[in-house]
C-alpha cells in the first residue's frame, strides 16, 4: 500500500475506465507516469468509499484489478463534488488521507476577493464586484464594457457581455444569440430576468489582444510538482469564433499555439512568456496561502493591447484538453505527470 496513489474520479468518468469512454481524461497518461514512478494507481469514485476503505480499480502489471483497499495516503481529485452530499463524502475522506485539490469548483468572486487582498497578485485583476440590480446600473455608468458572468460556472456557459454604443443604447450578447441592441432599462431588465437570483458577478471588460479580427485568451496550466514547488506545465491560446465573445473550446473557439500569438501582436515570444509564467505562479502562490489544498489550476489570463497580463479566472479542474488539439502531446503528458510527482512527494513527507 506505500506505493498506491488515489485519483478521485467523477462516477461517469470511473465507470468509463474499462470500456476506455472517460471523456477528457486521458487516463493511459496516470497509468504512465505512475508505472514509471513506481507508483500503483488505483481509480475511486466517492459513490464506494467509505471511511476505511475503497472499492475501484488499480492499474498492474497493464491490467485493471477491482478491489477493495484501504483509503491510499495521497489522493488527487479530479471529481466534481457539487451537491452537499459529495462535499461532506469528500472533507471526511479528506481528514483521513491527504487529498489534493480538494475542492475543484471555485466561487469566481471568491478567488477574486481572495487575489485582491494579496499585494502580489491585485495588479492582475479587472475590475469585479457581485451582481445585483444596483451594482449593475453602476457598472453601466461607469463602463464602457463588461461582462456578467455565473459565479459558479464553467466552458463559458451563462455568460453575458454588454456593450456601449451611441445615445444610450446597448449592445447585449447572451448565448449563441445574434447581440441585442437595447436602451438602458431594457437592457436592466433583460439582465436581470437572466440572472434571475443566481450567484453572478460583473466584470469589467480586459481589451483583449486579437489574432485575426478575434480576441484570445491563455489557458495556463500551473501545477505543484516532484518538490511540492508550483511550476506552469503549459500555456494554450485559445482565440473566440468570429463573432462570439468567449474564448471557450467547448463554445467554438480555436486552440493556437501561444508563440504564435505572441507574435502576431508584436510580442518577443519568449519575454511575454516568461511574463506570464511569472505573473501565473505569483497567483497561484497567493492563493494557496488561502486554500492550502490547491495544487492544480487552470488559469484564464488575457493580455491587453499594451501587453498587460490580466487573469480573467482561475478553473480548479483544468481538463487540458487544449495541448492535445496543438499536437503538444509532451506538454499534454506532463500535465498528468506533475501531479503523479507531487503524490509522491507528499507520500515520500
């Protein structure tokens, strides 16, 4: 058992590991990095465990093995443990065995109050405060331009942008939907009626540098590793659809690679980089002051016109997917490595 490394997974992705259906998750890379750390994975989902032991499958000898085992030492999560149930299952495994990433799905206003109360990282912030009406009207006289997003959320779903045109009318982009152009109290009470008492906030928006007429982004993949330290694995641009405002995969955006874009905007590829790395790693050390179990992120950052790095949101359960579509397939390997080399370091504690 002083080999054997826990991964956490949700029930779909764990029941689709014998018929090799798990989604986003490429699960030969844990087998991989496990087998040449001389490390045994053993895959669990919470719906069979219990406070002593857990049934699920362990990779041997390239078989999978179901079996009973007692909770491993080290688990990483990589489950999505939203319902009450799952969250109490998950702080009792917790306090029995070191559980990493713990908790996956972070509040985005939350982390920003978090990040902006650190000197280290406040710099990189737009300007965010919580949804409500009054906030809003706030926001519309202030802005030009802003965003209001879910606070709770992932793949760009629910999110509204706003913008300012000429005597007091707005352009309002929801969903997949053509952009409305509203005056101020339609535009109030359109989003409100889509808010409609959910967790939101509202964000300014970053101007975001452009790759062929389209914004993009940076999904940065930073990562505690062999020593415990914090490390960025991979950086992936990803650049919106012509037309849409977000920069989500899952919402047709496009993945290129970040030198790429760098360039295209007049970038030295490797001093921006660099920044960003920096500017990704000052974060992620900010925050895990504040949650201690947080160890594997997905960060969105934008960079504006005058090459300003600016973190847009912090994804607690980066899926990675995005090196595979670059062919950066070492890139996409590592980032199942890293964690498998943090287990061991907390084992080896």
């Amino acid at each position: 058992m002083s080999n054997v490394i826990g991964i956490l997974l949700d029930r779909k992705t764990y029941l689709g590991i014998l018929r090799n259906q798990t989604g986003y998750e490429h699960i030969d890379y844990y087998n991989q990095a496990a087998v040449e750390l001389g490390m045994t994975p053993f895959y669990m989902c919470l719906k069979h465990v219990n406070t002593k032991s857990a049934l699920g499958l362990s990779f041997e000898n390239k078989n999978y093995t179901l079996k009973r085992l007692p909770i491993p030492k080290v688990i990483h999560n990589r489950a999505m443990t939203l319902s009450p149930t799952s969250q109490k299952k998950l702080k009792a495994l917790a306090k029995i065995s070191q559980v990493f990433n713990g908790q996956n799905r972070h509040d985005k206003l939350h982390i920003h109050r978090l990040l902006r109360a650190s000197a280290n990282s406040s710099a990189f912030l737009p300007h965010a405060m919580k949804y409500s009406r009054e906030n809003l009207i706030k926001a519309m006289n202030r802005e030009d331009s802003f965003f209001v997003k879910p606070t709770n959320s992932s793949v760009g779903k629910g999110i509204i942008k706003v913008n300012a045109m000429s005597d007091g009318v707005w352009q309002v982009w929801w969903s997949n939907q053509l952009p409305r152009q509203l005056v101020e109290q339609q535009t109030i009470d359109f989003i409100d009626r889509k808010v409609n008492d959910q967790r939101y906030l509202i964000q300014e928006t970053i101007p975001l540098s452009m790759y062929e007429g389209r914004p993009y982004d940076l999904r940065v993949s930073v990562q505690r590793g062999d020593k415990g330290q914090w490390g960025v694995t991979g950086i992936a641009g990803k650049v919106a659809a012509d037309g849409r405002h977000v920069t989500n995969l899952a919402k047709g955006g496009e993945a290129v690679r970040c030198e790429k874009l760098f360039l295209n905007n007049g970038f030295d590829p490797v001093v921006k980089r660099k920044q960003v790395e920096e500017a990704a790693l000052q974060i992620a050390e900010s925050l895990s002051l504040q949650i201690p179990s947080i160890s594997d992120v997905g960060m969105d950052m934008g960079i504006d016109h005058q090459g300003a790095i600016w973190l847009i949101e912090v994804n607690g359960r980066d899926q990675r997917y995005q090196y595979k579509h670059l062919n950066l397939n070492k890139t996409f390997y590592r980032t199942y490595e890293t964690p498998m080399l943090y287990a061991k370091y907390l084992l080896s504690k």
